[in-house]
C-alpha cells in the first residue's frame, strides 16, 4: 500500500520500491542516587565543679590587704566565709576564690559552604563611638553612716587623737551609701575614726580596713581614707592635714 501497487499486479523485476525505516530509541532511565542526611546532635559535656581557694590569715592581715592579694572585694570575702564582721583572727581559713577546670569543647562541626557564582558585598558603615566622662559626685551624708558607730565607743572607751598627714586611695564605697573607710596602723579593724579637715572644718566617720601597706608611697601618713571620704571633706588631690580622734 505505500508503493500503491494492488495485490494482483504483484512486482516486476528492477521495479523501485519505497520501503520506510523507523528508529527506535529505547529511553534511557538514569538512577538518582538518594542522598542520605543524618542529624547530628552534640553531647553536652558537663564542667567540672569550681573548688574553694584557701587564705590562711596572719598576724595583725586584715580584709583590705587580702582582698588586694587576690583581686576580689572586700564583700565577696565576707559573703563566702559567711562573715559578720571585718575583725580576723590569726590563723583563720578564709575562701578568697574559685578556681576549676574549665568543659573541654566539643570539636568544631566541618560545614559544606556553597559559594555564590557572584558574591554581594555588604560594607556596613561603622558608627561613630560617643565616649562620656562619667564624673562622682559624693552625696552628701553629713559624716556617713558610722557616725553613731563611732559615738558608741568613744562612750566606751578612752579617745586617742593624733594629726598628720591623711593619704586617699580608689573605692566604690561611700559615694552612694555614705560608708567610708579607711587604713590605720594603731586602731584595730572593725573600729571606727573621726577624721577632720582642719581647712573646711568637715568631718567624716570611716570604719578601719586593715594596716597602712609598708610602701614608699605611704610613708609619713597617719592614715589613709576612701576617695568618696576625701570628697566629703572637701580635700584637695594627693596628701592633706587632718586630725583624727579614735
């Protein structure tokens, strides 16, 4: 039928004759490999428990001078050892710190990047750091909260005065609760001195750390007192008369 030759005719010999050719293609199926993900989650590990450091007090060392020697505050010492006072006694074991092992940290996970054909830079433009000078200013609290804690053992006991040179050293305390203190060779710590500026005739109260520290810088004062007393009583920068009474 495709070279429209009827069956009773049937061929002849050199006739031509159309024959079609079909292609075939099979189709070819690919296998997509499935790619398997697994989550991972880290282990937590757990630190190691921090252990008390221990201070053993000697002869006539006080709160401010241990505090110094292992950089740590005055209230942290007496909040570890439960202390209700600042007077130690020789040979007391004190928790000035904690130390511990530090957790191991897990190894870093390798993390598969894909990289962009062309990468979008971002430059944040930095912003200017605006810096202020934070200045304190002493509240005012009319000789402090120890005044009646002075009071009291001057009623108590005898009271030793002396006058000389007063040094001033760096504390927090005193500019926002009125608690001033101070260094002292003669009274004992956990007593309490009047100090007097015999220029503006101002007075402050302040409770007694430990011993003056055996520097050069110290030598030829008779005490030295908190920053916030200094600005009570209106004392210049660096050394300064004044009168004590203990």
């Amino acid at each position: 039928s495709y070279n429209n030759i009827p069956f009773e005719t049937g061929l002849v010999i050199g006739q031509v004759l159309k024959i079609p050719s079909k292609k075939a293609m099979a189709p070819v199926s690919e296998a997509v490999p499935a790619t398997a993900t697994t989550n991972t989650k880290p282990v937590a590990q757990k630190s190691t428990a921090s252990a008390p450091v221990y201070h053993t007090v000697a002869k006539k060392e006080g709160l401010y001078g241990i505090s110094k020697r292992y950089n740590v505050t005055i209230d942290d010492i007496k909040k570890w050892n439960r202390l209700t006072s600042d007077g130690l006694v020789e040979g007391m074991q004190l928790i000035v710190g904690y130390s511990g092992t530090a957790p191991a940290s897990a190894p870093a996970p390798v993390l598969i990047k894909e990289v962009p054909a062309a990468p979008v830079m971002v430059k944040e433009t930095p912003k200017p750091v605006r810096t202020e000078e934070v200045k304190k200013v002493n509240g005012g609290f009319n000789g402090g909260v120890f005044k009646s804690y002075y009071e009291a053992q001057a009623s108590a006991k005898s009271v030793t005065k002396d006058n000389g040179l007063a040094g001033i050293f760096k504390s927090t305390s005193g500019w926002e609760d009125g608690k001033y203190y101070c260094l002292h060779n003669t009274a004992p710590a956990g007593s309490y001195i009047k100090i007097t500026n015999p220029v503006t005739e101002k007075t402050v109260y302040a409770k007694v750390l430990d011993l003056i520290p055996d520097l050069t810088e110290n030598r030829g004062l008779i005490i030295r007192i908190s920053n916030a007393a200094a600005s009570e009583l209106g004392a210049p920068a660096g050394n300064f008369e004044c009168t004590l009474q203990f």
